[in-house]
C-alpha cells in the first residue's frame, strides 16, 4: 500500500466493515480522501506519503508518548524511546496529590520492543517498569534528558459496581425524558423539581433507578432546536429545566413572584401546561427574562447567601466548564444584533478563538453576562443535586445519559476545536431499520488528537455527567472502539468506521466510575462488532438489552439467558412504544413519513412485526405469563413481568409505557417532519402516583426480582 489508503489505516480508517445484513462494504478511495483531510491531513497520495513518513519520523523522535493508561495489576510500565547511544534516563512522576517519585531507568537492563533510523540516528524502543506504588489517578512524568513529559493514567481494571449487585441481587426501575413530564407546578416542560417529585414517588414502591435524558445544555436562544442528543454542550446543564417560580421563592424575590401571579403571565403560563407538546419557544420566553431579572437580585446583594454560592461555584469550575459558559455569553451577544451569527464559524473572525485577545476583552467587559451563564448553571446544578439527594437512599438514583456527540455550532467545537473533526458527521451505516443509514450531524473527536491531549476531554465530559449520578448511560458505547465518520457533504452510504483506543478509553471510564461510585451503562445496539460485548463485561459495563431484539434461533430469548451484566428494557426513546408496536402504528407512522424506500420495504416492515408479536406471545406462554390473547393492558403486565424475570442485573420501565403512549417520543432520521422530543405524557406526576398501573407494574417488578435473585442463589448452591 501507499499514500492515501496507508496513510488512512494509520489514522485508523478502516478499509471495509461488514454491515446489519453480513455484507462486506468497501471504504472507497474518495471517502478515505475525505476523512484524511477532516483530520487534517492532505488528501493526495504525493502529499499523503509524505505525510505518512512524518508521522513515522516524529513517533521515534519523542521518548514518550503523550499519555499511558495503565489498567493491570502491578507496576506501570511505559514505552520508552532513546537514541541508542543513550543508556540511562532518570524519571520523575508528580502524582496527582502533588507527591512525588524519582528513579533511574538502565537501558541495558531493558528487553528491546522495536528500532529504528531516522536521519542517520538509531533509535530503540524499550518497555520500562515504574515504582511499586502508584496510586490511582492522573500523574505526570517527565525524563531526563531531554525533558520529556506525559500523563500517565493509572487506573483500576473495572467499572464499579454496588454491593448488591456485585451480591447478585437485581434492581429495577423507571426511565424517563425530563422533558415530557408533566405536573401541576411545571411551566410546560419538566423541570428538576418534577423528577424530585419522581423520586419521592417511586421511592417507597422499591424502584433503585430512575434514569433521564441527556439533561446537557441546549440553545437558549434557539430553543425549538429541542433534542438532548444534539446538544450546544455536554459539560453544562439545560437551563430550561430549572424550577423558577421555586427560585423565585428561595430568594424571596418579590418582584419577580408578582410578575408571576399577573393574570397576563398567568394565561401565557396555562398556554404551556395544557399544551400536549412542549412549546420550547414559549417556555424559553416565560423562563429567561424571568432568569435574567433573578439575577440582577443576586448581583445587587453581594454579600447574600445565593451571591456566595455563585462565587464557590465558579472557583471550583474547571477551565473548560467555563469556556463553555463565556460561548453561551458570546453567541447571546452575537446572536441579540444578528440571528444569523448563531453559528459561531460566521463570528468576526477574532472571536472565532477562544484564546484570542478579543475574547478576553469580551469577558472583561461583559463579566456580568458570563456570570450570568455560570449563575444559570449554579442553579440548575443545584435542583439537579437536590433531586439526587432525595435518590440518595436507592441503591443508584439518579442515572444520568451522555450523547454521543454536540452540534457543531455548538460550545463543543469553538473551545476544544483541536479535538473535534469539524470536517466529518458521526452516524450509523444502512441497517434494517434504518436502509438510508443515519447522519446525526454531530462531529466526532478526533482520536489522535484525543491522545495527543492526554484524553483531558473525555475526562472532562465523564465529570460532567457523572455528578449528581450513580449511572450514566453512554449513548452508541461502541464509540469507545471505533465510530461510523461520514464526510461533510456526503451520504451515509459513503461513510467509514474510525478506530478509537478502546482499552485507554475503558481505564479512564474505569477510574472516573470507581470515583463517582457511579455504574456504566453501555447502549450497544445496532451493528456491534464481535467480540465487543465481553470486552465490556470484563470492564463491568452494563450491556443495553432491549426485549424484542434479543433473540436466538427458536424466537425471543428466555429470561435465563440474559447476561448478568445488562440493563433490560422494552423499548427506548429511539423505538416504538409498547402500544405503538403492538398495535403496529409505529409502522404507519414510518411510511407516512416516507422512511421505507419502496412499498416492498413496507410489506416487509409488517411481516417482521406480525412475526415479532407472535415470538412475543410465544414468550411469554412459555413463561407462564400468558395463555389467553392479551390486551395492551395486560401485555403491559405480562411484558415486564418477563423483564423483571431476566438475569439483568437491572430492568426498567420506560415511563412512556406506564402512562400506556401511542406516539413516539422521537422518530430516528427525521428532524422537521415529525415533532421530535416534543410530545409529552398524558398524564401528569399525579396522576401517575395515584394510577393502579404503576401500583401493579411495581409489585410485578418487587416479585419477580426478589425470586430471581432466590432461584440463583439456590443454584449456586447446589453447585
């Protein structure tokens, strides 16, 4: 091989993948261009083997590599790279408490890994052991000579784990969109006094998990650009879910109570309750004047309470917690004189860098509008936390959603823009479900430079969403091994798998876990490459595995053959609902929305669905749970009965389904045909408490975990 298609399998491009339908699907030559020149590298083959001798030339010229993540037993061992001549190289690892260790390398002593010339010199690489006791965390060594330095990453080999799952004992619970709850206080859109309220509802019936949407930071200033999976950014929370009439209330604020109480707001107010959809535009427009004139308080009393928590705030925030927040300060400035600036890539071009002289003069004259921004994250990091504290006593709690990616106009691209590939979409290739494949419009990190940085953003982003968490959800796990890259401007059909450092990614998702004694949850559905899922078993990460895509050649699995190790549901955000696919509406709705390319894909759709309730029924009579034909009702039942029955560790109901909804919530690959991530429950928090079906759906779950987890104890034993 050479230029182009060598160089993109450096970069970790892969050359073909096999697809949903066992097809081998080539990369071509024009996408291989294409992605090299996202990640910045020229897309000739003269220039590409140029290119492609550099990279080799630079890996033997620095003795270390930028980082290390260490996940075996004993002590860490690095990569060294010296010029032969060189025998001895002292090192000085600085850990993270600020402690450190010292010690003295003999190149003699070290079996050779590899070696090389370049420029006449000879280069050999050696693999070194560092001292006996290294701690857990992010250090820093550095070697002498020469004064090279990198981040070595000592990690545990696992996610963690609660005791009464590590025990064998099984736990279920209820997921839901924050945004679709509804209740008698809410201003039209859930908010983090709702899912308090969802906490102290489920509590007492025995549910251990209660999980939620991405609840990252979202479009102030466009609001109706609504979904949690394509985000402004994943460090900050969405705004729109704070409780401000409680706010207003905490800080005795009584202008702005009485501008509540005016019957004018008051009929605005009513406008968004009894809405069956959330209108984000009208919510943003009651909340953030209202946001924006608590604050003024705030600033006037320097020395109150909420002006003090602020100040905590922002010195514990981290650098990038606050880039993020000075972007959302600067694109409400751009965007209030000139709508179209809501991109930051057409700003003045002096304010296009986050480190540019510009930008610091923008926050240095407008330091109340960034205060601001962090003020509004305060707050909803603390309504957030005060949820987490009611869900303190459940065995997980709160359990939290990371998206795969952010928008690309978004806070994501302009402060960390070395990290992002800015000229490539993340996606799904063509599968059964969706034949066109799927372009999510999200640009994806670029792994080299990931590594080149020492992972700091994807620490930075487990940190984030970890907090007031003890389960985060990684939506499209199989990110942490490679990622469908599409080139901008193309369809999926053209785009590529990039590979990613798997087993470093795991180390740092490992150490942030044990940390936050938070559990990882793995979404691995759609076209999982062999061998991934035990990968994730052996790092404890939860496998996602919903009902009616678990299957082996006699129909629907049983419930003893769910691994251990895995969250169960019926259905997701992306799917159907429980009566939707029953009833098959879901179907109709796809062709209405012309996403079956031809009438046979439709007739096709109905034969496997026709198929798929039968296995179901099938199931379920051999479970015991059915020998009569079955309502959605009593499906509903009998349904999650199986779920509960299942060895995962975890099950959960999705809240979509206990409120019994027709229409989905989002319907994957449309954007402005159908109202994604908008509609809302037909039921409010109430009514919901009040209502039998969540009564009789939580005794279901309460016996049948409670026998399963007596059945395996009783095997273990007889063994």
């Amino acid at each position: 091989m050479s230029g182009i298609p060598e160089l993109a399998q450096r970069c970790g491009i892969a050359s073909a993948f096999v697809d949903a339908r066992g097809e081998r699907r080539e990369t071509t030559a024009d996408t291989q261009a294409a992605l090299l020149a996202a990640m910045g590298f020229p897309a000739d083959a003269a220039t590409a083997r140029t290119a492609l001798e550099k990279l080799d030339a630079d890996e033997w010229l620095v003795p270390l590599p930028p980082v290390t993540v260490h996940r075996t037993p004993g002590p860490p061992s690095i990569l060294l790279t010296l010029a032969a001549q060189i025998q001895t190289a002292r090192w000085r690892l600085t850990l993270e408490n600020g402690h450190q260790q010292t010690g003295e390398i003999n190149a003699r002593s070290l079996a050779t890994v590899a070696a090389h010339t370049v420029d006449g010199v000879a280069y050999v690489r050696r693999r070194a052991l560092l001292g006996e006791n290294v701690p857990f965390g992010y250090h820093l060594l550095e070697l002498e000579p020469g004064g090279a330095r990198m981040v070595l990453i000592v990690a545990p080999p696992r996610c963690w784990l609660p005791g009464k799952l590590e025990a064998g004992e099984r736990l279920w619970g209820l997921t839901t969109q924050l945004f679709l709850l509804r209740s008698t206080s809410n201003w039209g859109i859930g908010d983090f006094a709702d899912l308090r309220q969802l906490v102290e509802i489920l509590k007492p019936l025995g549910a251990d998990v209660i999980g939620v949407n991405p609840l990252h930071a979202l479009f102030p200033d466009q609001p109706e650009h609504a979904s949690p999976y394509s985000p402004a950014s994943r460090l900050l929370l969405n705004v729109l879910n704070i409780d401000v009439a409680q706010l207003a209330q905490e800080l005795n604020d009584e202008t702005v109570l009485g501008r509540i109480a005016a019957p004018e707001f008051q009929s605005r107010l009513d406008v968004c309750r009894d809405s069956t959809t959330v209108r984000y535009a009208d919510v943003a427009a009651l909340k953030l004047p209202l946001l924006h004139a608590l604050f003024e308080g705030v600033l006037a009393a320097s020395g109150s309470a909420a002006a003090m928590a602020l100040q905590r705030f922002e010195r514990e925030a981290s650098v990038a917690f606050k880039r993020h927040c000075v972007f959302l300060a600067l694109r409400e400035y751009f965007v209030a004189e000139r709508p179209e600036l809501a991109d930051w890539h057409r700003w003045p071009e002096e304010f296009q860098d986050p480190d540019s002289d510009a930008v610091r003069g923008f926050v240095a004259e407008h330091a109340d509008e960034v205060a601001f921004q962090l003020w509004l994250q305060q707050v909803a990091d603390s309504q957030l936390g005060a949820a987490a504290t009611a869900a303190a006593p459940m065995t997980i709690g709160l359990y939290r959603d990371l998206a795969v990616g952010a928008d690309p106009a978004g806070a994501e691209t302009w402060a960390n823009q070395r990290a992002v590939a800015a000229g490539a979409h993340v996606g799904a290739p063509p599968d059964i479900y969706n034949p066109p494949g799927q372009d999510w419009g999200l640009p994806p990190f670029d792994p080299r430079a990931l590594r080149a940085e020492g992972y700091r953003s994807f620490v930075d982003l487990l940190r984030a969403n970890m907090r007031h968490a003890r389960g985060l959800r990684i939506d499209h796990v199989m990110a942490l091994l490679h990622l469908y890259w599409i080139p901008a401007g193309m369809s999926p059909l053209h785009g590529a798998y990039v590979d990613y450092p798997l087993d470093d990614l795991l180390g740092v998702l490992a150490l942030e876990s044990h940390r936050h004694e938070c559990i990882v949850v793995g979404e691995d559905l759609g076209t999982v490459p062999e061998g991934f899922r035990e990968r994730m078993t052996a790092a404890n990460v939860l496998s996602y595995r919903v009902l009616f895509f678990e299957r082996d050649d006699h129909g629907l699995v049983a419930p003893d053959d769910y691994p251990e190790l895995a969250l169960a549901v019926f259905s997701s955000h992306d799917l159907p609902t429980l009566r939707a696919w029953w009833e098959g509406s879901d179907l109709n709705l796809k062709e209405s929305l012309g996403l079956y390319p031809t009438p046979a894909d439709v007739r096709t759709a109905v034969l496997e669905r026709t198929r798929d309730r039968q296995a179901l029924l099938e199931a379920l009579r051999r479970e015991g749970l059915s020998d009569a034909p079955l309502d959605v009702d009593a499906l509903f039942i009998a349904a999650h009965a199986f779920l509960a029955r299942s060895r995962a560790a975890i099950a959960t109901l999705q809240i979509d389904d206990l409120t019994d909804e027709g229409t989905p919530v989002n319907v994957p690959t449309t954007s402005h045909e159908y109202p994604n991530w908008r509609r809302r429950l037909s039921q409010t928090l109430d009514e919901i408490a009040a209502g039998v079906r969540l009564s009789a759906v939580a005794q279901v779950f309460n016996a049948e975990r409670s026998n399963g987890r007596a059945r395996r104890r009783g095997r273990g034993s007889e063994q």
